[in-house]
C-alpha cells in the first residue's frame, strides 16, 4: 500500500547532492586486481583511517579473525588472487591431460561473501554511497575465460547484501 513515485532515482540522487556527510566508495574490478577499493569524501579527497592510510587499496588478499572454543583470538590472512590463479592453472592442466576437473565455485563464493561483507562495513562506518565502473555484459562474458575474475556475481552479491543489511556482532538496537 506504499505509494508510488515515479522520481525515485531523482529522490535519491539530490539526497546524495545535498547531503555533505556521504562519502563515496569506488569500486574498479580490474584485470592487475580482483576487486580495488577507494574512499573519497565530497570533494574527492581521500579518506585516511585511523592509522592516518589512505583508503585506497585491493582486496587481493582478504584479512579476518575469528575466535576459538577457549576464546582466543585468531588472525588469519587469506590471499585469494593467488589461490584462484592457483585453481585456475589447475584446471587448466587437468583439462589438457583429460583429467577430472575440481570445483572453483566455492573459492569464488568465498571470496565474494567476504569482499561484500567488507564493502557494507565500509558503507555503514564511513557513511558512504558506492559507485562502480558501468560494465557492460559483454566485457563481464570476455572476461569468464580469467577465472580469478568474480564480475558475474559481485553486482547482486552486494545488491543483496545491502537490501537486507544484519551485522551477527552487533545488537539489535
């Protein structure tokens, strides 16, 4: 029973405009990199962190933690453009000795769970919109032959990530 307006995007876009406190996240998917990340304020300067670096770097290599049964912290670092190109010389060599070929689908869907999940911490503690180069479906098809590449599902992983945004660390309120 929601009313509908035909200006949505109109809406958003001077909400964006006169809002001085969004900040804005670039996302380029490239061919050097799988995912590279910068965050820039309304003047297009680039946001520092706490540690005073800058905000602009790759996701090639995915840092996390979690904690054990005895509640330890553990800090593990995942480098992920190397285990797909890893996967992806794999599969290439089974193909070529007619040999079975393993499943990449699951380095890629962990890849992507994390990167997503990152990119919304991004969006929620700097306050930002994202902004992504406009890549047409066949430049996304041209690249399925790099299997390190992850364009096909990044876009709706992170639509659905922001469309029902739950943080499991953090209380309801």
């Amino acid at each position: 029973k929601a009313k509908s307006n035909a200006h949505w995007n109109e809406e958003v876009r001077n909400f964006v405009k006169n809002n001085s406190n969004v900040n804005i996240i670039g996302i380029d998917r490239g061919e050097r990199h799988l995912i590279y990340i910068s965050l820039i304020d309304r003047k297009g300067n680039v946001i520092r962190d706490a540690n005073c670096k800058p905000m602009q770097y790759h996701l090639d290599t995915i840092n996390g933690e979690y904690k054990t049964d005895d509640g330890m912290l553990v800090k593990f670092e995942t480098p992920y453009l190397e285990l797909l190109k890893q996967k992806s010389s794999e599969r290439e060599n089974a193909r070529k000795n007619w040999e079975t070929i393993e499943n990449i689908k699951e380095l890629k869907s962990g890849y992507l769970s994390q990167v997503v999940h990152h990119i919304a911490q991004l969006v929620v503690r700097y306050n930002a919109i994202i902004v992504m180069e406009d890549l047409n479906v066949g430049f996304k098809n041209s690249r399925t032959k790099f299997e390190q590449q992850v364009y096909q599902k990044f876009e709706s992983a992170l639509t659905q990530k922001l469309g029902y945004l739950v943080f499991k660390d953090r209380s309801p309120d």
